[in-house]
C-alpha cells in the first residue's frame, strides 16, 4: 500500500508540474476539438502530432498525445448528442439516446451526465490501473482467436438489442451491415471481395462514410422534409445542468458502466470498441421501463459514456505493462516511446518509473481538466442549438464533408458518405435503424478474421469453440441473449395466433 | 530593314531560349516550386516518420517547401499508382518500403503499377533486417533445433508474421529448411506477437525495432537474424548463417523513387542531396531509434537492389508454390 502511494506521489509530482499540466491542457483541447469535429479523429491528430514530439521531453510527449486520446472521446459525445454524428465507433450509442435528449430540449443533462460519468469512469480505470494493471495483462493474454470470436458473436447479438423497433427488421440490419463489411480484402488469400474494380474499396469501406452518412447525412436529408415553422430542437431549452432526477437514474448506469468498460479495455483489439456497446445492452435489459429506450433515456448516455471512457483509459493497460498496444492509438503511443528512446514493456516501471507514474497520474488530471472544460462549454453548446436549422446544417454538412475527405485525403470517401446518406434516409422511411447495420459493420469483418485464424490454428476443428472455457462461457451468455431477445416476441406472435 | 532583321533575330533567340529551358536545362533551376513526397501510408507509420524527416531537412537546404502527401490504402498500392502517374518532373517523388516495392508486385498479378519500368531509382534510405523468434516456453535454442522440431511435428508448428513482407521470409526458411510449419497471418506487429507472447503460435518473424522491449522482457526468445552479420543491438542473436542456412538474407527496407521519366540530371541532384542528408548526425539518431540501418545508395546500386529481390523472391514464389492473385 506504501508502494502505491509512493508511486502515486510520485507520479502527481509530475503530472502537476507546470510545464507538463500546460501539455496536458493542450492534448485535452485539441482532443476536444478533433473530437467534436466529425471525420477526424484522434488517431489521425496523434499521428500528425507525433513528430512534434520528437522533440519534447518524454513525459510531455506522452501526456499529452494522451490527453488527446481521451479528450476526443468526451468531444465525440457532444456531436453525437448534438447533431447525431458518432465522432467514432463508441459514440454510435450515444448518438441514439442522447440525440433524442437533444430534441427533447435536454442537450444540457445529456452532455453534463456524459461528462460527469465519464469523468467517474476515468478516475476509477485510472485507479484500477494503478492497483491491479500487471495481473489484468494476464487476464487479457487468455484471450485468444476463438475467445475473440466469441465476444464478438455476443456483440452482434447485443447489436440486435440496440435496436427497439421490429427484432425482424434489426436481424436484417445488422445482415446488411456485415455484408457491407465483407468489401475489401480478403487478408488471408488477398483476393478483393466485392469492390468492382475501384482501388478505393481495396481496404474496405471504412467506418467514417457509413456513420456520418447514415447518421449525420440522413439526419439531416430527414430534417429537411419537416415543415418551416417545426424546429428540430425545441426552442424551449431546459435545465442546463442534471437535475436530481437524472443522477438518480443515472447513478447505477454508471456504476455498470464503468465495470464494462474497464474490463473490455483491457483486451487488445476490440475490447473497447464494445465496451458502449454492451453497456447500452446491459441497461436496456435491465429497466424498469424498456420502452424508454430510443426517445431519450439517460441511462442510454450515462452508461455507454462511463464504459467508453473506462475503456479508452484500461487500454493502456496491455501497452504499458506489456508494451502490446491494444489499439492503433496505442501503437502510435508506441511509437511516440521508442522515438524517444524508451522501449516500452514491464521495465518501463523499473528504469522511469517518473514517465509511468507521471503519465498515470497526468490521466487523472486530464479527465478533470477535461470536465472542467467541458461543463461550462455546455451553455455554448445548447445556445448554438438554437441557430435556425436553415444556417445550422449547412454548416454541419460542410464539417462532415472536410472530415471525411481528411480521413484519407479522398473525396471517394466524401462521394460514399453521401451515397450513405441517401440510403439512411431510405432506411427512415422504411423504420430501419442504422445502429445495428453499423455493428455489424464493423464486427462482421472482426468476426470473420477471428474465426478463420481460429479454424486455421485448431487445423479446421470447430469444437474448439466449445472446449475452450471462456469461449464456451461467453457463447452461453450470447445464446442466452439471444433467447432473452426472441422469446417475448415469438410468445406474443403465438398469443396473437391463438387468440384469433 | 535592319529593323526587321534584328526583331526577327531576337524572336528567334527568344524561342531557342526558352525552348533549352523547357528541356535539359530544366535541371539548373530545379527546385523552383514546391516538392511532393507521396507516402503511401497513414500518418505516424515508420515511413511517414522517414518522409517528414527528409522532407524537412530538404526544405532547409533548398529553400523550397517540401511537402508529405499521405495517400494510404491497398497495402502502398493506391500512393505507389499516383506516383507512377505523376508528371516526371521532379516534383514529385515517392518514398516507399520494400512491401509495396517488391513483395506487392511478387504476389499480385494485376497491379496498375512496375516496379522496376515505371520508377526512377533515387536511393535506398534504410534497411532492417528481420529476427526469427520462437516463443520461450518451446525447448528450441537455436535454428538447428527448430528445424528438427518441425521435422519430428510435420504440420502441428504455427508461424505468425505482421504482413505479407514476413510471409515470404517464413515461406522462404520452409523452402530451405525443407519443414512445414503453418502460415497465421496476424494484421500487424501487435497482435501477432501477442500470440507468440501467448503460445498461440510458436515461431514468428518481425523487425528488432517491434520485438527487441519483448526479446529483452523474456516474452520471446530470438534465434536467428536474417543478415550477413550480427546485430549490434542484438548481439548474442546468431545469423542464419551461423544458425545452418547460409546465405539466407532478408530485410525490409525503405527507398525513394521518382517516376519513370524523370530527367536524370534532376534524380542526381536529388540522390546527392538525400545521401547528404542521411549522414547528418540528427538524421542518423532519429532514423536508429526507429531501429534502421542508414543506406544512402546511388540510383544504380538502388536499380540493382530492387531487381535482385524481386528475382529472390520470385524463386521462394515459385519454390513454396504460392499462388498469385489477381
């Protein structure tokens, strides 16, 4: 215990020093600004800032690159709670309750619960981190092909869950999304799938076009079809802050919230892109009142907000004790390391235990930092709400145009967000919803690699799903889901059958 | 009259003039606008790095700007493609690894670029030679014993590689260690030393620069690197041909291209300039930190390099029975 809070000391002694507190501001703002700013995101930010850092001494560089990882995650929140674009794969979520919130005229409680959990969320990852870091590396390493494969066939079912409309309709969504996610590259024979020739689809579709288009884009194409005098945000904006009544509904979302997060972050690859994911899932199975859920829970923002950030924060867990980057943030953390010389992994706490202490702690100051920024600015953010909707979106489309072009300097990109739109708008029409298609999206190729490497290592054994296990436990779970899902609904089909 | 014959003499030297300046002379006021690097990779890689450094060390000396343009996709192809296009004028160059170079064009039959007929050589910045590493829990110390390993379980070992560069290396030790090992292939470094690190897999092949933290750590034992001589960095690691397999060499590099037209006046100068560069002190501790080797050939050695491995890798093709793909 003396260790820890040694350690601890330590490690505010740096973070808390001027010069590095100034960096970590500034990570925290940029982080912010690419965050709400659609297409761009921190990965591309970190990577052209990386050479920046070459020339910063080390703990400044990693402070704040830091910062900028996760202040984009509370700046995805606001645009997606704002103009229902996801900033990236976890704020899909977010875009579907806390949206909602938005029209309702609760922009205000939607974003300072956002905030506020996830400023819980970090400061108890930060602390996990600091107590059981190494032993949960362990933990992650037991994951293999088929442990992975698993968790993600658990998404998918959840991914029908997100969805409150017609089960039929979502299981079809979420077929389409993955089909979707089948263009590309086949990585294991290198053959091109469905990409017609064009060099562009050589890689896939990537996730920006599909999510501003069939968020953003069709969003706003909806928008327009609505008469002159309705606005889209009620005028009449409410308490800025979280009432009594939110916290109280919140509370225990947060709570679970963190604990997901903060597992799942500690998988490499995959494990926090989930993390929202299920959180959402664990909350709308657990209300009171499901049918809440789609017009504006808040327990549908607290808790994907609370396992977003955990999980952004715990994935610098396998980084920094094992130096295994668990996402491609981290490896280009990695990167900014060995620039400076330090080669990441378990004697990083031995030989700098300032650096290791000091970045921990500098996380810690930076989700307060970022609180503080990001709570007043809500007053900003409600009152630009209120800007007629005929000057608002064409702003809007304009930034999420420039941030899908900068993603690969491509207007194919642009030319396929669009073409997004126009089918999101379709999907409107026809009462589809877009989140289970964009899950399956982006699990569906995940799936896939995990399930041929697996097949490919158990030399085309497929009991080795249920031998292993994990795997075996996880399955159970997503079978059960899945019953938990379809059940109702085949008992209410059979009681209307019956009745007639 | 005399009025006529020197208006029509000065027009006739007005055009031999700038009729020289469009061609050959070109070279002498090369640079005279900004410079393009294309990289064809995302920001923050190992070639970005490589690029932005000589990107701004050129800039400096020349006074023009010079600028990195990332155009990612297609494992290099979409940024090598535009390159190949690009006006040969010398403003625009490429800066390429050795995978879009020579391991793309070696496994893919229909690529809309030549490696050798539609690039002008410049020079080869950097070199890393790749280790072959086993996970420690395995009772292999050495090549030998891997091989006889491998021997004794025909088709049960794994080997994990980051991309397909790494793929040809394992596809070229089975061909001459004569073993079967089975090819997993991981999307880059990270996962695929989580599975040695694991035991998913018992073999794989990577540069010092990703595995030297793990080697240290004791998460993976090295048993061979694929150079003529021993790494400084790693010096108990024996070469492959200490290790039985001699002459079996391999290494990612990094090279500077211009298109193919490209006058050559204009590829020395840029040749000269890179070399000068790639010797400066600065330039040499940034690029051995991202564990290179500085190179800094001429366009002919560069020339040479690039054909001998596509014929290298083109045989382990052949030999191991890969097929291309279309």
């Amino acid at each position: 215990m003396t260790d820890i809070i040694h350690n601890l000391t330590l490690g505010f002694g740096v973070a808390l020093k001027p010069l590095y507190l100034l960096y970590c501001l500034l990570g925290c703002l940029l982080g912010t600004l690419v965050g709400v700013l659609p297409g761009i995101g921190a990965l591309a930010t970190i990577a052209m800032l990386l050479p920046v850092t070459f020339n910063l001494p080390p703990e400044a560089a990693l402070i704040m690159l830091a910062g900028i990882y996760y202040g984009a995650q509370y700046g995805g929140s606001t645009t997606s709670i704002l103009v229902n674009i996801p900033g990236e794969v976890a704020s899909v979520v977010t875009c579907i309750e806390g949206y909602q919130m938005a029209r309702q005229g609760r922009a205000g409680p939607a974003l300072g619960i956002a905030a506020l959990g996830s400023f819980f969320a970090g400061s108890v990852a930060t602390f996990i981190i600091v107590l059981f870091g190494p032993p949960l590396t362990e933990v992650a390493l037991r994951f293999g092909q088929a442990e992975y494969f698993s968790l993600m066939l658990l998404g998918l079912v959840g991914a029908v869950v997100l969805a409150h409309g017609s089960l039929l309709k979502a299981f079809a969504m979420v077929f389409l999304g993955l089909l979707f996610g089948l263009v590309g590259t086949d990585i294991y024979t290198g053959i091109t799938r469905y990409n017609f020739g064009m060099r562009e689809l050589f890689d896939g579709i990537g996730f920006v076009p599909p999510a501003i288009g069939l968020f953003g884009f069709a969003e706003i194409i909806a928008n327009m079809e609505l008469k002159e005098t309705v606005n889209v945000f009620t005028t009449k904006v409410q308490k800025l802050m979280p009432t009594r009544e939110d916290f109280q509904a919140s509370w225990k979302a947060i709570l679970r919230g963190t604990a997901v997060g903060s597992f799942l972050g500690i998988l490499p690859g995959g494990g926090a892109l989930l993390s929202s994911f299920v959180a959402y899932t664990v909350e709308k199975k657990l209300a009171v009142d499901p049918s809440r859920f789609g017009k504006g829970a808040i327990e549908g923002v607290a808790g994907p907000e609370a396992a977003n950030n955990a999980g952004a924060q715990t994935s610098f867990i396998p980084m920094l004790t094992l130096g295994i980057p668990g996402n491609a943030v981290m490896a280009l953390m990695v990167g900014a390391m060995m620039i400076q010389g330090i080669t990441p992994g378990p004697r990083v706490m031995i030989e700098r235990p300032e650096l290791f202490w000091g970045l921990i702690a500098s996380m810690w100051v930076g989700n307060l930092m970022l609180v503080v920024l990001n709570l007043p600015m809500i007053g900003i953010w409600t009152r630009l709400l209120t800007i007629p909707y005929r000057f608002l979106f064409p702003a809007i489309l304009l930034f999420c145009c420039i941030g899908t072009y900068s993603v690969n300097n491509s207007t194919f990109d642009v030319l396929m967000a669009v073409g997004f739109g126009l089918l999101g708008y379709l999907f409107r029409k026809l009462d589809c919803e877009p989140a289970p298609l964009i899950l399956g999206f982006i699990l569906g190729p995940m799936m896939e690699e995990n399930l041929r490497r697996t097949m490919l290592l158990s030399r085309g054994d497929p009991t080795v799903f249920l031998t292993r296990p994990i795997s075996l436990g996880i399955l159970l779970v997503a079978v059960f889901l899945l019953l938990l899902t379809v059940l109702p609904v085949i008992r209410r089909t059979r009681g209307v059958v019956f009745k007639e | 009259m005399k009025k006529c014959f020197l208006s029509i003499a000065s027009l006739a030297l007005y055009c031999a003039v700038v009729t020289l300046s469009a061609s050959g002379a070109l070279a002498l006021n090369y640079p005279n606008k900004p410079i393009r690097i294309i990289v064809p990779f995302s920001p923050g890689g190992p070639n970005d790095i490589r690029a932005r450094l000589v990107a701004e060390k050129l800039t400096e000396s020349w006074k023009q700007q010079v600028i990195v343009d990332n155009r990612p996709g297609a494992d290099g192809a979409i940024g090598m493609e535009l390159a190949a296009k690009a006006a040969p004028d010398g403003y625009t160059i490429v800066l390429s690894p050795s995978g879009s170079l020579i391991v793309t064009p070696s496994l893919y039959t229909k690529l809309r670029y030549d490696p050798v007929r539609d690039f002008a050589p410049i020079t080869q910045l950097t070199n890393s030679a790749i280790i072959m590493m086993v996970n420690p829990a395995l009772p292999v110390r050495s090549v030998k014993e891997l091989i006889a390993l491998a021997k004794a379980k025909p088709g049960q070992l794994n080997y994990a590689t980051p991309s397909s560069p790494f793929y040809l290396v394992g596809e070229m030790f089975k061909v001459r260690a004569g073993v079967d090992i089975a090819y997993i292939p991981y999307k880059g470094s990270a996962p695929s030393m989580t599975a040695l690190i694991s035991g998913e897999v018992a073999v794989m092949f990577d540069t010092p620069l990703m595995s030297l933290p793990h080697v240290k750590a004791g998460r993976a034992r090295a048993i061979a690197i694929c150079s003529p001589k021993r790494s400084a960095a790693m010096a108990d690691v024996p070469t492959m041909t200490e290790g039985g397999l001699p002459g079996f060499e391999a290494g990612v590099f990094s090279v500077v291209l211009a298109p193919a037209k490209t006058p050559p006046e204009i590829v020395q100068k840029l040749n000269v300039e890179i070399v000068r560069i790639l010797h400066m002190p600065a330039v040499q501790h940034r690029l051995t930190s991202i564990g290179d080797d500085i190179v800094g050939s001429k366009p002919a050695e560069l020339s040479a390099h690039i054909k001998a491995e596509l014929e290298k890798y083109a045989k382990v093709i052949k030999a191991a029975g890969i097929p291309r793909i279309e």
